[in-house]
C-alpha cells in the first residue's frame, strides 16, 4: 500500500512513543495493569496480545483479567463458515460503560484477531468479518465498567467441495 | 493513487453509522504461496476513525482480519454535512487516510 | 371394388395415417425448441423449489441455504466485489491510446445492455458473448486483449453488470438456423458428461442444487450466469464467466476449453436463453 502522508505517520509515531515513555515512566507500571479508563484512552497497539497462541493468555494480555460469560453480550456467528478466508461476525451488548470489544478465534494461530476501543458515545456494536484457520470458537470479550464479559459461539469451517 | 479507504457515514437521529471497506491485503505471515514460500505478513495493525477532533472509534488489527477489510459501528452525534476523518498504519509503516462527509 | 383391394386400400390409408401422425412427433423431437425448453427449465425448477421467488433463483446457494443466504446479506451491505466495479467503471470510460473507448463498441454506449449477451451474430454465424465483444472492442482499437479470467476482464463485465441490475436477461434466437445449432450446441454440451469424475453441468445444477458436494451447497442452473462476474470468497477475488467454466472442467477433472471456445460460447448462450426474464444480479458474490 502507498504511503500517502509521511508527516503525519511520523509525527503519530514519535507522539505514540512519547506518550507511552511519559505512561511508563511517571506511573512505574505495565501498561494494562492500569484503570480501564487510561488503558482505553491509551494509543498504543497490543503487539504483545497479537503475539499470545491462546485466547485465554491473550485476554490476559489486553486486559489483565478473566471473562465471565454474560447473556448481555449478543454474539452472531454462521453456523458453517462459508469461507474459512471471510467469516461475518458481530456483537451487541446491553451492558453499559463499554470500554474496549475484542474478537478472538481459539483455534488460530493467533487467537485475537481484532480489538475495538469504544469512546464514551459510540455505540458498543460491531460487525467485522474475520478469517478462522479452522472449525473453532469464535469468543467477543466485552470490557464494561471495569470488568470483562464474554460470548462465545463454535463455528464450523469445511473446506470447499467444488471451490477448486 | 485513489485512497483505499471506503465510507459510507450516514445521520439518523442522534447516532451516525459507518461502514468501512479498505483495499488491503491483510496477509497473516501464515500463508505459503504456490511456490511453497510464506507470504510476509503485511496487515494494518491501526485503523482510527475522527469526528470533530475526537477518536470515535479505534480498531487494533492484525492478520485474522479478512482481506479488504470490513467493519461497521455507529457513534452518538454527527450530522449531515460534517466531516469524518479516518486513518490507517499497517506493519510496514505505510499509511492511508480519507476524509468522508457524513451524509 | 373387389374385397382384397379394398382391405389394401384401407391398409394403405391407415398406413399414411400413421405416417401421418408418426412424422410431425419425430420432427418435433429432433427440431430445437428453446421456448419450450426454456418453460420446462424454469418449471423443472420452481417445482422442485417452491418456497423460492423465480427472481432469487440468480442468488445461486443463497437462495438454498438460510445460513448461507444470511451471511451473504451481511456481506453485500458492502461486497467485496466494490473495488472491481469501481475500477471497471473507471476503465470503461477511459479512452483507448487512439481516443475511441468502449462506449464506441456497444449501444447506448455500453450502459444497460449486458441482459443481451450472449447474442447472436448473423454475419459472422456464431455466438458473441460479452467477454468477447469486449475484447475484439479492444483489438478494433488497437489495444491488447485481456486474459478471459483475469482482473481486467472481471472488472469491465461488473461494471457493465452492474449497470443492467435488475434487468431481465433478454436473450435473442434469431430465426436462423446456425443460431438454433449454436444453441443446441450449448444445450448438449450443457447435458454430456464429462472428466474422470464424469459429470456433466447437470448433474450438480440440475440433479443436485441446494445439496452438498462435500463442503459446499450447489447453485440451481436457472440463474446460474444471472450474477456474473462473481467475487468468490474461494478465489479470494473477482472471476469471469470464462474462468468459471475452465475451472469447473478441471474440478471434475476434464480438461478445460480455451476460454471463448466455441462450445463454451454456446454453452453461455443456452444458459443465459434458458434463464430468460430473471434479472441481472451482477456483480455478485459466491463461496
């Protein structure tokens, strides 16, 4: 892809770093250790949450705590993929205070796929369309109040008959 | 060269929907090519959506997300006419950015 | 009259008689009847789906399987297939190094014809499709042809799809009788087995639509060209007519036509005749 604004990239860079040695330094501690509000406010990017092999050591990563399952997060997934390549996935959630929605696929290579900030006025549903290397548990961890929510649904990937 | 940004940003009421489709890639680093060589991996890792100055809206990605990727949200506020800036990084360094009126 | 002429001559006339009769059947068994193919075709298939609207039929699988159909609907609220239309719409009005475009090469300059494709050319006696016009549009300008299954020609067929959207497919059989081969032609080719799997065309589209073969759900042949070019998520990207064809050959392990051979022309021709009336849904989207 072209880059079409090096000033801007640059000068996002240097404002990345600075912020997160200003964060590092004035606070002494991990970055996701901190309150949901910063961490959401934080611009930085998980690079150590893409690196986790399982879903539950990714959730740990972004957020520094566990999920529990709530019926307050809507998760719709197909049934049987149409394409491993294309899956459509969203969520909905009636849960208040969102600040952070992630999607993660248990059996990829990587489990988190996607993480979504949610400011204060956006509204806590997205849709995306995912890749699943295989028939796999599709998880949305929705991070509420301080707290994490998740949904979960088994979707299954065939591989194409006649799709040569 | 024509951005690679597409969106679609439209007013009703009180909440602004948008749906982007960006023209990239996404490879994950896992794919091997016909000659049996990986496909470096070459994704967008930040995608950020502005409205009035403000982050509305911030993807993390990374390559689980489909080729040409998809996504849709909607945020409180936004009327017909304003502006909506949105910007990608991928893991190149590379950039892209567009701004959209809101329809 | 003695009584044996007489029983001759009765055999004689019964004889014509049934002769008579005999004669105009087998004519008609022999003798193509695209009208009457083409009702029997789309009654073959109402009847075995009766819950599906004679224009969802185009929709190939989706319209076979409800978690298909809903993952599909998800997707065309912004289809993949946006970035070919827009590059075909672009190319389509870009001129040629010698200041002509395509606009020169089609009525109403290219905008709402593809529902004529295939047509049949009288001087030349064969079966233009729109792949091919496109590149002997090209040639007669100067330009290189495009390969039949690639990114260029995809793009140009969506954009020219697209602009027909909703339009009936309205093809034409001249009262000719090479048109009427042509599309014989494509009927037999449509109905012949063939590769190592020995399957014909219709043995999935016609025998098994809306069933599995091993992963996948199979499109009805009422339709099945209402939609093309496609963006298949298979592919990963855009697809012609022409290559759907040749890879559909090699899938059933025969061995694939040049693209825009003869019978492949004719096979089109028959599939878009019998399919008559259902609207264009192109560009469009599959597995």
């Amino acid at each position: 892809m072209t880059t079409t604004d090096h000033r801007f990239s640059a000068t996002r860079r240097l404002i990345l770093q600075g912020a997160a040695t200003v964060a590092l330094i004035g606070l002494g501690n991990p970055w996701f250790g901190l309150a949901p509000a910063y961490a959401a406010a934080n611009d930085k990017y998980p690079e150590e949450a893409f690196r986790q092999k399982s879903d539950a050591e990714a959730i740990k990563s972004l957020y520094g705590k566990t999920a529990e399952p709530s019926d307050k997060v809507k998760l719709d997934a197909p049934e049987i993929a149409e394409n491993g390549a294309v899956v459509p996935v969203s969520v909905s959630t009636t849960l208040a205070d969102v600040t952070s929605i992630s999607f993660l696929v248990a059996e990829n290579p990587v489990a988190l796929v996607a993480s979504y900030r949610i400011p204060a006025g956006t509204v806590p549903a997205i849709a995306n369309r995912i890749k699943m290397a295989k028939t796999s548990n599709v998880i949305v961890v929705v991070e509420a109040g301080g707290k994490l929510y998740s949904a979960t649904k088994n979707v299954k990937v065939t591989l194409g008959g006649c799709g040569g | 060269m024509a951005s690679t940004i597409r969106v679609r940003a439209t007013s009703s009421g009180e909440t602004t929907e948008v749906q982007a489709l960006i023209q990239h890639p996404m490879d994950s680093g896992f794919v091997k090519d016909a000659k049996g060589e990986i496909i470096p991996p070459h994704f967008i890792q930040q995608l950020t959506f502005e409205y009035d100055g403000k982050p509305v809206f911030v993807a993390d990605w990374a390559g689980g997300v489909s080729k040409d990727p998809y996504v849709k949200f909607a945020f409180k506020g936004g009327k017909k006419g304003d502006d909506l800036k949105i910007s990608w990084i991928d893991n190149k360094g590379a950039t892209d950015s567009t701004t959209a009126k809101i329809q | 009259m003695k009584p044996r002429s007489a029983i001759h001559l009765v055999i004689a006339v019964l004889t014509l008689a049934a002769l008579a009769f005999a004669a105009p059947s087998a004519n008609a068994a022999d003798a193509p009847d695209p009208v009457a193919d083409a009702k029997a075709f789309k009654k073959f298939f109402t009847d075995k789906f009766p819950k599906v609207k004679l224009e969802d039929f185009v929709n190939g699988p989706y319209s076979m399987n409800e978690d298909l159909h809903r993952q599909w609907q998800e997707k065309e609220q912004f289809p993949p297939y946006e970035f070919s239309l827009e590059m075909g719409k672009e190319m389509f009005t870009k001129p040629f190094k010698n200041g002509k475009s395509y606009e020169d090469c089609f009525a109403n300059k290219g905008i709402g014809v593809r529902q004529n494709y295939p047509t049949f050319d009288e001087k030349e006696g064969k079966v233009i499709t729109l792949e091919l016009a496109l590149n002997r549009c090209r040639e007669a300008n100067g330009e290189a042809p495009f390969s039949y299954v690639k990114d260029e020609m995809a793009a140009l067929t969506a954009y020219m799809a697209f602009t027909s959207r909703g339009k009936p497919f309205d093809i034409k059989i001249p009262n000719d009788p090479r048109a009427l081969e042509a599309y014989q032609n494509g009927k037999r080719y449509f109905y012949t087995r063939r590769g190592q799997l020995n399957f014909s065309c219709a043995t999935c589209h016609v025998q098994s639509p809306g069933e599995r073969i091993r992963a996948e759900v199979l499109a009805p042949a009422l339709g099945i060209m209402n939609a093309m070019p496609i963006y298949r998520s298979e592919w990963s990207g855009m697809g012609t007519t022409s290559r759907r064809f040749t890879t559909c050959n090699s899938q059933i392990r025969g061995v694939p036509l040049d693209p825009q051979d003869d019978e492949y022309r004719d096979l089109e021709y028959y599939l878009s005749y019998v399919s008559n009336g259902l609207p264009i849904s192109g560009p469009g989207a599959r597995p």
